[in-house]
C-alpha cells in the first residue's frame, strides 16, 4: 500500500494516511489503529455513561499511564460519569514515518477529545513517570489549572526504570525459589504443551520490585503533599492481582509477585506516613491485557476462565470491572475492602464455584480439546480490540490519518 505523504519542516517524509492492518510479534501487537482505538475509547464512555444513574459532585483526580498500558484510560472514562477533571502522563516514543503511532498515543487524543467535548478538563504530560522532572512538570499543571487533586490512580508499566543516580533497573517475569513446570498455550497456533520457567536471581528479584514495586509511587505522593497539591482526605489507588494457586509461582510468588507485595506494603506505609492521604491496592480480574499477556501459563488460564465466567454471567472486561471499582467499591462513604484493607475486583473470579470449574478444565485441557474447553477466540477478540481493531463501523479497508495529534499537547 502506498500511504499518502507530506513533508515536515525539516523536509523529512511524513505519512498522512495509511492502511494499518494488525501486526502480532509473540505477545504484543505491532501496530495500532488510530480509528479503531479512538472507537473503542468511545465505547467505553457510553458504557461508564449508561451506567450512571446520577451525577456525583466533581472530583478531581489524574492518573499515571505508562506506555502502551491501557489499563488507566478505564478509570479515565470512568471518571467522565462524574464529571472529573482528569490530568495523565504517558510515555510516547513516536515512531518514525512512515508508520502508526504508538497506542498510548491514539487512546489518549481519543480520551482527551471525548472530554472535552463534554465540557471536561483533560491533559497529558508525555514523559518518563519515574522521573523527577515529569513529578514537576505534573506538580505546576495541578497549580496552575487545578489547584488540588483528590484522588491519584498509580498504574505504571514498564519494563525498565532509571533512577536518580543514572542506574537502569530492568523487571523480568520469572519464579522465585525453583523452577517451575505447567501448561502454557501458543494463541496463534492453539497448542497446548508444558513450559519451564526458571527462577530469578537475587539481583532481578531487586530489580524486578524497583520497576514495580511501590517504590516510585510513594515518591509521587511525597511530592504532591510536599507541593500541597493533594486536597484534603485524598485517596490514592494502585493495581495489583492476586489469582488461583496454580498462578502463583509465576506471579504472587513470582518476580513480579515480589514487587506487587512491596506495592501492597506501600499502599500502608503510604496512609500511615502522610497525613489525610489514603492509600489502597485494588486486586483485580485477570484480562487480556499488555502486561498479562506476556507471562507463560496466564493466557491459558484467562481463556479457561473467560469460558466459565461467561457461561455463568459473571464476566467482565476491562471498562466494566473499572466502572464497579469506582461506583461500588471506591467511590463510597466506607470503601469496600477486605481484611487486608484492600479493594477486591477479583471476588467474582475467584469464587468457589468458578475457581472448581477453571482446575477441572486446567486438569483436562490439551491441545485436541482446547477449542472446546477454552475461549480462545474471546481471548484474541479482546486481544484486537485492545490495538484498536475488530471494532463494528470502522473500515480497515480504508486508508486512516496516522499523524494523531493529542490536544493538549499539539
């Protein structure tokens, strides 16, 4: 396809419009499709929209995105049923042309469209959240436009994280303690075969709980208190995931695992430590998402449970768990919380009746069976629409503009 060309003030080529067809490389998608994510976003907010049976008063709260995550644009829909301004940050590396944007990039132009056309605030700072710059950048918005946010929502992924001094800290996706054998399903070509994974070092347990751990998010919130830009009884809210034991060794006891325990420590250090600031772990469904997609054994156990969950009108995607965390369980005069204080969006997953079924499927299912036994397709839909296609009413036969411009950036 011969995508139409301008030129930019340097001279360089620039690609106005082009097809853009998915492109899979292992657990990612290559391409984003401007049209169908900005459909998708608009999805979303007529859900959280037909949800709404009233308007609550306005609270002010931004989120942090991390890049290609689309799990923050949820709450940021979510928030346009109350009426709330909404302050995010992103990391877009843009790509050279010709070629899409990156996804981070068309949600958000998306987001920040549909917010404004409802009369809402919406801005974006673009740069690496870990850094003290963006916290500055973030910290003069809120007092220039804002004044004070009440609610702060922590969802960063990325693979790698630069501190202070300069040092590269770089997660993995490995067990802890011993290696660790089980089924594990190749999406493309639906075999089902065993996959070994080997324990992590020392060293990249430390690193892994550095990237992802609540390290960082405390840091953010010493600084908006210290900038006295966090209003008075604040909340402040981070993800996390919990899930069945035969996840476990490759997440709650896993790398990653480490570092969602030290998110969970944060989140009390965090409401300890800092007068009128409150902070909470929401456990949450697993999904098809980025993140999830990329560790061995869950995207087998996602299709199980997409299966069984569906079958007994217990399913919910990204859009619908975000909307009853915020409007049931967060959103209350006594939050709903668990023992451990802590916000369980994963109560219908983990329900005994759904987790019995998922291990009598996990026990059974194979590679000859797995069509049966598992919603493979409704993985790979959810999978698609995430990147912005399969979306009804878009045409991905047609060239789509790919120079996305985010408003409050532009």
């Amino acid at each position: 396809h011969n995508p139409a060309k301008s030129r930019r003030k340097d001279g360089r080529e620039r690609t106005i419009a082009m097809m853009v067809t998915p492109k899979v490389r292992g657990f990612i998608c290559t391409t984003a499709h401007p049209a169908g994510c900005r459909e998708n976003v608009k999805e979303q907010i007529e859900y959280v929209k037909r949800q709404a049976q009233d308007r609550r008063p306005e609270r002010r709260c931004w989120s942090v995105r991390g890049i290609h995550r689309l799990w923050p644009f949820f709450p940021d829909c979510a928030g346009l049923s109350s009426g709330a301004a909404t302050l995010g940050v992103l990391f877009e590396s843009r790509r050279p042309a010709p070629g899409p944007p990156p996804l981070a990039g068309d949600n958000t132009a998306a987001f920040e469209e549909f917010a404004q056309k409802d009369g809402l605030y919406a801005k974006s700072v673009n740069g690496d959240a870990f850094s003290k710059e963006v916290k500055n950048q973030v910290i003069g918005l809120i007092k220039q436009d804002l004044g004070q946010v009440d609610m702060v929502v922590y969802s960063l992924a990325a693979p790698r994280r630069t501190d202070g001094d300069g040092k590269v800290w770089s997660s993995v996706l490995k067990t802890t303690g011993a290696p660790y054998t089980n089924k594990t399903i190749d999406l493309k070509t639906r075999a089902v075969s065993d996959v070994t994974i080997e324990p992590a070092t020392k060293e990249e347990i430390t690193a892994t709980v550095k990237v992802m751990g609540g390290e960082d998010w405390k840091d953010w919130i010493s600084a908006l208190q210290a900038a006295d830009v966090l209003a008075p009884n604040a909340v402040t809210v981070a993800y996390s995931y919990i899930g069945p034991a035969l996840t476990h060794p490759m997440y709650l006891d896993g790398s990653i695992g480490m570092a969602k325990r030290h998110l969970a420590k944060t989140a009390k250090e965090i409401t300890q430590e800092f007068p009128g600031v409150t902070g909470y772990i929401s456990v949450n469904k697993a999904l098809v998402t980025q993140s999830s997609a990329a560790i061995p054994i869950v995207p087998l156990y996602i299709s199980l449970l997409y299966k069984v969950m569906k079958e007994k009108g217990l399913h919910e995607g990204c859009i619908e768990q975000m909307t009853r965390l915020f409007r049931e369980k967060l959103h209350k005069d006594a939050p709903q919380v668990d023992g451990e204080g802590m916000l369980r969006l994963d109560d219908w997953e983990m329900r005994d009746d759904v987790q019995q079924e998922v291990s009598r499927l996990w026990e059974a299912v194979a590679t000859e069976n797995v069509e049966q036994l598992a919603d493979i397709d409704g993985y790979w839909e959810d999978f698609y629409r995430m990147f912005g296609f399969h979306l009804p009413g878009v045409d991905y036969n047609a060239d789509v503009a790919v120079d996305v411009s985010i408003p409050s950036l532009a």
